[in-house]
C-alpha cells in the first residue's frame, strides 16, 4: 500500500499512551497500514485546516467543537481509549453524520470483577483484619477468629448495574451458587432473566442482600444516589462493594453506616483520588480500601490496542465496529463519569 492511500489516523490517547496500549508488534502494525499523527488534548483543536481534513479516525477522545467537527468531513470514528464516555462533543452532530464513538472500556470488566469477587471474600472472612492482627501478634485462633464470618456461597447478592462489569461479576459469581437479584433501570428484565438472575427494585436489592456490588456508570440521573436512607436500608452487617465510580454514591453516608456497625464495605474507588493522608476512610474498622487499581493490569490495557485495530480493519472494509462498545445516542450524553488522570 502506498503511503498516500493510507487513512489518517490522528493518536490522542490521553492519559494512555500508544506504548501502554499497543503490544511493540501491534502497533507496527499500526504504524504499517495507516498514517499515524501523535499529538496532545490542548492542541489537538488547533491542528492545521488540512490535516483535519484528511481524518478518518481520532484514536482517544480529545474534546472536539463543533468547528473542529466541521472541518473533519473525512471522519469516520473516535475510538476512545479512556473506557470513561465524555460529554464533550457535540454528540447529535457526531451521529447526524454517521461518526462511530466507541469504547474499549470493556477490558475493565473481569480484571474489575475479580478483585470485587476478593474483596467481598475479604470482608466476610476478615482476611486482612486477621493478617494485620497475625503481624501484631494479637490474633485470636480457630473459630475464636471468625465471630462475624460468613459465606459468599448460598449468599444473597444484589448487583446494582448490569452492564460489562455487572455481567463478569455475574460470571463469577456463578461458581458460588448464589441467589442473585440484579437493580439496572435501563435493562429489560427478559434480558436479566436470559442471564439467570432476578430483575429486583433497588428497595429489594438494598434489603435482601448479604453482599452488594456496585458496578453502575455515572450518570446524570444517579449521582449520588445511594446515601444515608439507602444504607439504613441494608442488612445489618451486609457487605458492600464499590467498584464503578464513587459519584454514584455520597460517600460520607457510607463511611457513617461503617462506622456505626450497620454494614463493612470496599471501595477501588473514590471521590478524591487520591483521598487526604488524614482521611477517615483509611483509620476506620470494617472499611477496605484499593487505590483505584482493580482494572490497570497490563493485559488489560494491551487487550485495548487488539480492540482498536480490530475495528479499524472492519471500518476499513465498510464494515460497522464489533469489538469496542458503541455510543448510543440516547444515553451517551447522560454519562457522567470523570476522566481519569492516572492509567
């Protein structure tokens, strides 16, 4: 192939880079069969007139105007690399014109799930709790140990979301026979029952759960919505685990349900990250905390390149993306969830 027939490729993929994305022989491959142009979020609007011409694809989702859009009658599609869906184009333009956005966010979902799956085992084994005592010599042995035990197996769990994440947690969780009931008001319940478990209210869910996972997107309509009346609602001594976005819950009201007995919990995620040095939430029994760390795994992140070169040869060929998920235009610009900062 020429070089002057290569598509335009334009690489923004902050804060990811194009190395931590790609394998070395992945993007060769990259490099092989497009034209690739590396730039930065706070140019990328400025790049020259006949450049933006000429894109086909924007891999990363650098905030696009809608002058900037104008100019880019080639484009074919914003592959974002970030997992997080941003408001920051004019979105009815982008689909009025047949422009693709999608995302690879769904390498996440089972590096995401299983460190969930850990720290409910974690919560209701005490595991680090015991391990901590261990190193200070004040463990207690035997059954003396586990007063408040309990088993994930035959437990009563609540999903609240059911899309990439809720579905792996789904998976695992499978192996332990649990009774499962799933909150997601944008899923049809025929859908939820395909999957073999039970479409629940949020009312069932928070009050017949021993264990409550967390995996919803921010949006505009749930920020926030899990706070003091919610947690009053939970079983006592119920496990709960955080591992979407903290936006979705008010954070103080769960820490205050910890600290009161009503339930222990687990978070990967936070409303400042990182949290104060003299923050409650790292001094408070029945409270684990994971620095936003359950899906950056390396293979993870290299799963996103293959995701992207697999749907550039299918646009290639006339042909609509498969692998990465795509924005719908009723509900992409509902999403709410902050970018990230750090990979």
């Amino acid at each position: 192939m020429k070089s002057d027939a290569k598509s335009l490729v334009i690489s923004v993929p902050e804060p990811r880079s194009l190395d931590l994305i790609f394998t070395p022989r992945k993007l060769a491959e990259l490099q092989e069969r497009y034209n690739l142009i590396e730039t930065t979020v706070d140019v990328f609007d400025a790049l020259d007139e006949e450049v933006l011409a000429k894109v086909k694809y924007v891999i990363g989702q650098p905030p696009i105007s809608s002058d900037t859009l104008g100019k880019m009658k080639l484009l074919r599609a914003v592959l974002n690399v970030e997992s997080n869906l941003l408001d920051n184009m004019p979105y009815d333009e982008v689909f009025a014109r047949g422009i693709h956005v999608v995302t690879t966010g769904s390498v996440f979902a089972m590096p995401v799930a299983e460190m969930g799956l850990g720290l409910a085992l974690d919560l209701a084994r005490g595991i680090t709790q015991a391990d901590s005592s261990f190193k200070a010599g004040t463990e207690t042995w035997g059954g003396d140990s586990n007063t408040s035990a309990r088993l994930l197996s035959g437990a009563d769990v609540g999903v609240i979301g059911f899309g990439d994440l809720g579905r792996a947690m789904n998976r695992l969780l499978k192996g332990f026979r649990c009774n499962i009931r799933v909150y997601d008001p944008w899923m049809p319940p025929s859908i939820l029952l395909d999957y073999q478990v039970t479409p629940s209210s949020l009312e069932d869910v928070l009050q017949q759960s021993d264990f409550i996972f967390v995996m919803a997107a921010v949006t505009t309509e749930n920020q926030g919505f899990l706070g003091a009346e919610e947690f009053a609602q939970m079983r006592s001594g119920a496990a709960f685990i955080l591992l979407s976005r903290a936006d979705v819950v008010n954070f103080d009201d769960m820490l205050d349900a910890v600290e009161r007995g009503q339930i222990v919990a687990a978070s990967d995620v936070f409303p400042q990250e990182p949290l104060p040095a003299d923050h409650r939430a790292r001094r408070i029994p029945g409270f684990i905390g994971s620095a936003h760390r359950a899906g950056a795994l390396d293979v993870a992140f290299k799963q996103m390149g293959d995701m992207v070169l697999e749907d550039l040869d299918l646009m290639d060929r006339g042909l609509p993306p498969m692998r990465c998920k795509r924005a719908e235009r009723e509900t992409v610009s509902r999403m709410r969830s902050r970018p990230v900062d750090k990979n």
